[in-house]
C-alpha cells in the first residue's frame, strides 16, 4: 500500500516512523516533511495546505491512504475535497473539524450537549467584551475564536491583562480573521491532560492518555506555546476518571456530533482540565496532539496503518487496538526567541547516535538540511522521547540524550513529566 502523510513537523514524524513499521506499508510520502521524516519516507515540495496539489498527487500517484496532520487542512476541507474525488484520506470532514477551527462554535456545542466546561460568554464586539471583563473581574481566560497555532489563548491573572490579550486579539489583529470573535472565560485551576480518541463515528476507541506541558518556562510559567513536551500514560486520569470521562465528555460528544449530522472519522482531542477529580473540557482539537502524538505512537503495540483504514472505512470495530506496558516521555527542545520570533539556520550536532534505536527516538519538527548539515528552521526544532518501564526511568532516557544533541541558542523545559513522578 502507498501512503502519504501530510505536515511536517514532529506529529508528523511519529506518524511516518509508526506507518513504517507496518506490514502493509510498502511507500510512504510526507508533504512536506522534514529532515527526519525524509530518512524513512519520500518527501515532497508541496505545502500541507495545497489541497489541490495534494489531490493531484494522490491521483498521479496512486495513493491509497493519506493521512492529515495539522489542523489547517482539516479545517480547509481537504478531507471534504479528497472524499469527492473518491480518494482515501483519515480526518474529519470541515464539519468535524469546526471542533477546533471555532472555538465559538466548540463552546456553544459543549453547551448545547451538556458537556463539562468553563463558564464563558462569545463577542464579536470589542466595546462589549471590554465591559464583560471589568464586570467580571480577573482571573478570566481570553481566546481568539479561530486557528492561531496554540498561541491565541491567554490566561489572564488580572483585568488589565485580560483586556491588553483583548486588544491584541480584537484590535491589533495579532491573529488576523481569527481574533473576529472572542470567548471570554471562567478560569479554571487543576491539573491538565490530553484525552484523544480515535472514531469512524460509530465505534469510539479512546488512546492511550497524554499530558502536555504548554507554557515554555519550567513550573508552567511564560507564554503558551505548542506543547513543550508530553508524556504517557497520565497518572491524573485513574480508571474511575477515564469512565467518568467517557460518560460525561465522550458519549455526550459523540451523541451531538450525530445530532447535527457531522459524520466525524479521525482522531478527536479533548484538553481536559481535572478540578477536584471531575473533568471539565478547555478545548477539542481534530486530530493528534503535538507532542502529545510522540510519547503515544511510541507506545502504540497495534499497527496504526489498519487503525487508520479502518476509521477511514467505519470498521473501526474490528479493530483490536494495544499498548506496551511502557511509559513515554517526550521533551521538546525549541529555537532561542520561540514562541516568539525566533532564530534558524543553527547546526544541530549529536543526532547521528541515535539511528537504528528503538527505545529513544529522535522526532523532527522543525528541521532543514543545509550544505548537507541538519539545521534549525522552526520554532519547536525537536522531541526526544524515550520508553522506561515507568514514568521516571522514560524522563531519564529522555533527557540523557537530550544531553547528547546541541545547537546555540537551543531551549528545552526541565520538568517535563514531574507532575505524574509525584504521583507514581
Ligand atoms: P486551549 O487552546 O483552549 O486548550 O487553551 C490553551 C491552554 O490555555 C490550555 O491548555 C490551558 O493551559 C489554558 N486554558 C485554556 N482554557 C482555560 C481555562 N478555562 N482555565 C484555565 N486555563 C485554561
Ligand atoms: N499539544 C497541544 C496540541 O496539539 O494542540
């Protein structure tokens, strides 16, 4: 079977590496990819938001499944164009994936079917939501409504702030189109976790659990960036939370998405915040999380290929899917400035020792070959992630070849995965 994976970042990679090791895989191409993707599949020079010439070459190629990454196709409607075509691809259709491209749209969902959430109000008015937020006072939550790479929500401590992330969204357009509307939200203090599923939108198949660890400083402090490091499985969510979960997050889900006719086949992510053991919903995503999809794909014992089809075929419920008893850490080291502006082109040295392994796995993100040499040329550069038979022999793993590798100005958090150590 040939495959093609669109993006290029250290999802993307996880996803190509796991593919590769199915037996029914015979070609895989990554659109773009990077540099570490390109040593285990074909990469290609379209951009992962060129639907059209992505279709062509599924044509041309004879592509019998591709799999989307980001979110920005998605939310385009790739999957709408790929269906139409009759060609099989492994996502939410546009409809799906509104779950994530709206967060006015999300919010209103989780309302209208009952979910467990943050108090919050929509505006689409600057002078309104003003108001809303003197009346209501700090600490409240200001989210630009659209896509902004994880970087549109602001946890504000006081009214100040939450009206400074107001204007920056509202007026300054930091975001462009994606800051016409706003949710203003209640705070909410616990502890986070990842909580993916995979579904054909009849049979739901919860994945393993994740934490992801957003801000870029240590002890969760600093702006909020993609996700500066995972691990799994997340100690947070016992078994009576995970059944709490699919009772009151994951049944009322799949019921409203049935309800308004959304036919959803891929991956859903729902960020949870736990407070007081009860699970309330920050946001949904469709697709895998990043990084979130490092330390889980690591995991993964079942093959990811016959997952994907499956969903992609509604016989999502022949499939058996397993887990190694292995925990995964995941630490992400990123370019000096993000998730700011930040610096490429830097060298990256010490990546030639972990060919061939196994148990730690260098994932690209953002990534280059320049004069033969492998360069920074994004924000999140890398995700080192590393088995253990627990949590705190997998960091370990993790940052012992986090140590190996070096480019100037490189970054990384030094307590990823400390959350779940206090709890094993
Ligand atoms: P989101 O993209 O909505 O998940 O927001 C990104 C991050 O902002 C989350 O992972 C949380 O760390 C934080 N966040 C979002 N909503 C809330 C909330 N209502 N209360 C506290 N923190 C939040
Ligand atoms: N790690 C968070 C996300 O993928 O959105």
């Amino acid at each position: 079977m040939k495959v093609l994976v669109i993006g290029g970042g250290g999802r993307e990679h996880a996803i190509v590496w796991k593919l590769s090791q199915s037996s029914r895989v015979d070609r895989i191409f990554c659109a773009p990819g990077n540099t570490g993707i390109a040593e285990i599949a074909e990469c290609l020079d379209i951009k992962a938001d060129d639907i059209d010439s992505l279709l062509n070459f599924a044509k041309y190629e004879g592509i019998d499944l591709t799999v989307v990454g980001p979110e920005v196709p998605l939310t385009a409607g790739i999957v709408d164009t790929f269906v139409k075509a009759e060609r099989r691809i492994f996502g939410p259709d546009k409809s799906g994936a509104r779950l994530e491209g709206s967060k006015v749209f999300a919010k209103d969902f989780m309302r209208k079917y009952g979910l467990p959430t943050a108090e919050y109000k929509t505006f689409t008015s600057y002078h309104h939501a003003e108001e809303y937020i003197r009346l209501k006072g700090a600490p409240l939550v200001i989210k630009a409504d659209g896509l902004a790479a994880g970087k549109g929500v602001f946890v504000c401590e006081t009214s100040d702030e939450a009206i400074d992330s107001l204007k920056l969204i509202m007026k300054e357009n930091a975001f462009g189109n994606a800051g016409s509307k706003v949710v203003v939200e209640q705070c909410l203090k616990g502890e986070e976790a990842s909580f993916m599923i995979l579904t054909d939108s009849k049979t739901v198949v919860p994945l393993a659990t994740s934490q992801d660890h957003k801000t870029i400083f240590d002890g969760d402090k600093g702006p909020n960036t993609g996700g500066m490091g995972a691990y799994s499985p997340a100690p947070v969510i016992t078994n009576s939370l995970h059944s709490r979960i699919m009772k009151t997050v994951i049944d009322p889900m799949m019921k409203g998405l049935k309800r308004e006719g959304i036919n959803y086949r891929g991956v859903i992510y729902a960020g949870l915040m736990i407070c007081e053991g009860k699970p309330y919903v920050l946001e949904f995503n469709c697709r895998f999380g990043d990084p979130e999809a490092q330390p889980i794909l690591m995991r993964l014992e079942s093959d990811l290929f016959d997952m994907l089809k499956a969903a992609t075929e509604g016989r999502l419920k022949d499939v058996q899917v397993t887990w190694k008893d292995d925990s995964a850490v995941c630490v992400v080291i990123s370019s000096k400035g993000y998730p700011g502006t930040y610096e490429k082109g830097k060298v990256i040295k010490g990546l030639d020792e972990f060919k061939g392994k196994r148990n730690t796995m260098i994932f690209h993100g953002g990534t280059s070959l320049k004069k033969e040499r492998i360069v920074t040329s994004g924000g999140r550069v890398l995700g080192v992630t590393a088995l253990g038979k627990d949590i705190q022999t997998a960091k370990q793993n993790a940052y012992k070849a986090v140590e190996k590798i070096h480019f100037d100005g490189m970054h990384y958090r030094k307590d990823i995965a400390d959350k779940a150590i206090k709890r094993e």
